[in-house]
C-alpha cells in the first residue's frame, strides 16, 4: 500500500509534469501557429501527441535525474519539497509571460532540498551538475543559435531564386513536420526530468531497486500528462516566443524547429537535461541573425537570457526554503 506521503509526492509531480506541459508547449508550436502553418488548436493536438511519443522513447536523462545530481536518496518530503518549489518558480514565470527552463527549475530544486536535508553540500554530485546540466546550459543554446543561422544561411542561398510565396508555400508545409519533430524532442527531453524523480522516491521506499532504470508505468504517467498539459495550450508564452524575439516568417520557423529539435536530441543521446526553452529561442534568435542583426529585438532576447541564468540559483532557494519549512512540520 503506497503512503500518504508517496501519494503525494505522485500528486505534485503529476502537478509539475502538467505545468511543465502547458508552460513549455510553446517551445514546440509557437512559430507554427505564429507562422500560420496551423491554427492553434491543431498545433497544439500535434504537439501533444509527438510529446507523448517522444517521452516514451528515451531513459537517459531520467537516469540522470535520478542517479546522477544527488548521491543519497533522500526521504519523500525531500523529493516533495524539490517538485514544489519547481512548480512554484514554474507558474511565476508562466504568469510574467518569460519562457524559463522547468528543466533547471526541478535540478536547481532538488540540489537546493537536498542541502538543507542531508545540512552539507558534499551530498550534490557537482561533476555531474557541472557536465550535465551548467556546460548544457551554455552549450545547447550556442548550439541552437549556430545551427539556426547556419541553415538560415544555407537556405537563402539554396532558394534564392525562388519567389516569396513560392517559399513561403514550401516552407508552410515542411514547418509541420519540423513543429513534428521538435515536439517529439521536447517530449524526449523535458518529460525524463519527473520520471527520474518519481523513480527516486520509488527507489527510497523499496519499491524499485536503484539502477533499474525507469519503470514502464511512469514512462506512461509522464507522458500521458505531459501530453495533457501540452493541450491546454500556453498562450502566454506562445506569445513571447514566437513574435517577441524577431519576426516570423514560415522559413524561420522552419529553420528555428529543425535546428533546436537537433540540438536537443544531441543532448538527450548523452543524458543532459536541457531546457528546450533555451535551444528554441536562440534557434530563433539564430535565424534571425542571418538575415541580419536588427532582425533581431536583442531587448526582449536580453529579458529572456536573464531569467535563464537566474532560474538555476533562486530554485536552489526555493527548494531549500520548501524543504526546511516541510521539514519542521514532517
């Protein structure tokens, strides 16, 4: 029989995941639907289902979660206080309309909970903080921008003498298949991040054996409400990144999908939980860039850079905060 404690943990990562969903939904549909290559309700039906495939493809960066951050396994209320405090640093940035990583919201959360629990820092694996999650920071997002404009480049000298509508026509079309592509890698990704987490708490309860991998039934838990969460859209967002960093056109949006959908599935092949966020904003910002730098709103790219870099150190605090406050109650 599961405790109380467990089905609360379950409940606050269904939470997290559903959040994570309609927070990050964006990431995947904002140029196609900004782009007009489908309206928004199918884009987002498309984008839930690719999310579902995707997460049930891939296991390493659950692995990761749940064996590489922290060398204990920690009591429930830890686990719990680390989804809380992801949630709470979640709906605030979905409020401000600034697409932030849920991905190092959840990471810097646990390492901030597990801190104050174990009371040392000798507890948080900091070689693998440091390879696989702050070098992805830096990296994914310079690997998004570099590909965003080398495609971009490649392109206009491919279709150059092409017209307008005649590429944009082309490009409407092949943008339903990058939206595709880049939703299946976001669900590959972003959906690990909660089952690696469940897969801790299950592990501290005897449940599952340490090093066992990540159980069939919450690979479907996490898709499935990735998924949901995916459906309920996130308009906000949408907004912000899909006309705020430059605008638009089908070939961008192309480019821009195609490019962070590979850098991302770079990052999954070796276990690095990245932020999906990030590789589609400086894909974007990427493309942009190879038509020419005032393409660019570097102001609104500059917001958005910021709340990357500061998401990491407050969901420390956050997570630790949560769990010092739980803890004197528990």
């Amino acid at each position: 029989m599961l405790s109380s404690l467990l089905v609360g943990v379950l409940i606050a990562a269904f939470l997290f995941e559903l959040i994570n969903g309609f927070h990050d939904a964006a990431n995947a549909i904002a140029t196609t639907v900004y782009t007009r290559a489908l309206p928004p309700r199918a884009a987002i039906i498309m984008s839930a289902c690719m999310n579902f495939l995707g997460a049930l493809t891939h296991e390493s960066v659950a692995m990761t979660i749940a064996e590489g951050i922290v060398s204990i396994t920690p009591d429930l209320y830890v686990i719990f206080s680390a989804l809380v405090g992801a949630i709470i640093w979640d709906l605030f940035t979905w409020w401000k309309a600034v697409p932030s990583s849920s991905s190092h919201a959840l990471i810097g959360s646990l390492i901030g909970a597990t801190i104050v629990y174990t009371h040392s820092l000798g507890y948080v694996q900091w070689d693998g903080v440091l390879n696989k999650v702050i070098i992805p920071l830096f990296t994914s997002p310079l690997i998004g921008f570099a590909l965003g404009f080398t495609l971009m480049r490649f392109i206009f000298e491919l279709f150059a003498s092409w017209t307008p509508h005649r590429a944009n026509t082309l490009f409407h079309r092949l943008q339903i298949v990058s939206s595709m592509f880049m939703a299946y890698s976001h669900g590959s990704n972003d959906a690990q991040k909660t089952m690696g987490i469940i897969t801790i708490a299950l592990v501290s309860q005897g449940l599952v054996a340490a090093g066992t991998g990540i159980p069939l039934w919450v690979k479907i838990f996490c898709a499935t409400t990735m998924a949901i969460g995916t459906s309920v859209g996130g308009q906000r967002i949408m907004k912000t990144v899909g006309s705020g960093v430059t605008k638009l056109e089908p070939v961008m949006g192309f480019v821009s999908e195609t490019s962070s959908a590979i850098a991302i599935q770079i990052m999954t092949a070796i276990g690095a939980p990245v932020s999906t966020t990030q590789v589609i904003t400086t894909a974007i910002m990427g493309s942009g860039s190879a038509k020419g730098l005032r393409k660019v709103h570097w102001g609104v790219a500059a917001d958005i850079v910021q709340a990357w870099f500061v998401t990491l150190p407050v969901t420390i605090v956050l997570g630790g905060l949560v769990c010092w406050i739980i803890g004197m109650i528990v």
